[in-house]
C-alpha cells in the first residue's frame, strides 16, 4: 500500500505566469479553517515527528525544497517536495517529519481545524499504540 497520496493542482497560466486557486471545489478533502507557513528552517533540523489525532491537512512546498516523510507505523516512506503544483496528504494518524529544508523552502500548510496542542502525538510509541 502507498502512504503517500499527492493532490495535483491545476494551475491557470497566462503571460503573467501562474495562480492557483484552493477550496474545497478543488479536490482538497476538507474546508480549509487554517493555513500555516513554515521557513528559515536551517537544512539540518528535522521538524513535525508527530501525528494528529484528528487533524486533516495538505502541505504545499511553495518555494525551495524539503523532504517529508511519511510513517502510517507499519511502514515509512519519503518523498522530496520542490512544486507549489502539488500538495502532500497529510490525513489524521500519519505519522510526518519534514527534513532537508532548502534555504529558500517556504512551506505552505492548509489545515481542516485550528491549531490545538491537545491534537498532538508527538510520541512515537504512543502513536504506535493508539493505531
Ligand atoms: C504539522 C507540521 C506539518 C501555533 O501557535 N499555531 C499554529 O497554527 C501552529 C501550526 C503552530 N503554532 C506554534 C506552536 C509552536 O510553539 O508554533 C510553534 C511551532 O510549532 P511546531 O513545533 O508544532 O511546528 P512543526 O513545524 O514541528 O509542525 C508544524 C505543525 O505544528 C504541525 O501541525 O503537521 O507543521
């Protein structure tokens, strides 16, 4: 089974360049309540390692580049993210960590809830135990 599920966007091109328009007519799997950006994250440091109980999200690498890898707790995969074409399902219950942040990443996240610490599992076993 692949963990990773990539929404591809669609992108409306003129001479003036590209515009990409996100709601929830556009394929995303919820209404946005949140949005987040991530950046100046030096290319060492790992962020994430944790999962939501509940929250839903979708990451866009809008600039730069990162690695996000992605843990359902049985098995693990990776991917490097470099297009704001395409955005990252992040759903509840996956375990993610975002490395190689590029200097120039800015990470863009849309979140289904708003922020609430008490959504965290930013253990790993605890997250194992509560699949
Ligand atoms: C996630 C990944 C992809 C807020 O005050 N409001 C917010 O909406 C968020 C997201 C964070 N914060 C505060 C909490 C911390 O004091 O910002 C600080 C950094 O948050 P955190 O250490 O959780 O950042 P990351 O990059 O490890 O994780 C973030 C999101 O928190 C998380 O939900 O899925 O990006």
């Amino acid at each position: 089974m692949k963990i990773c599920k990539i929404f591809n966007f669609l992108p409306h091109g003129d001479d003036r360049g590209w515009l990409v328009s996100l709601d929830k007519y556009s394929g995303l799997p919820f209404e946005i309540r949140r949005a987040y950006y991530i950046y100046g994250t030096e290319s060492g440091l790992v962020r994430g390692k944790h999962a939501h109980k509940q929250l839903h999200q979708v990451a866009i690498c809008l600039s730069g580049s990162c690695k996000m890898v992605l843990d359902n707790g049985f098995q693990r995969e990776s991917l490097v993210i470099d297009s704001p074409k395409i955005g990252v399902d992040l759903p509840p219950m996956l375990w993610h960590e975002m490395h190689d942040f590029s200097d120039d990443c800015i990470l863009l996240v849309l979140a289904s809830d708003y922020y609430n610490e008490e959504d965290y599992i930013r253990d790993y076993q605890k997250f194992k135990k509560a699949l």
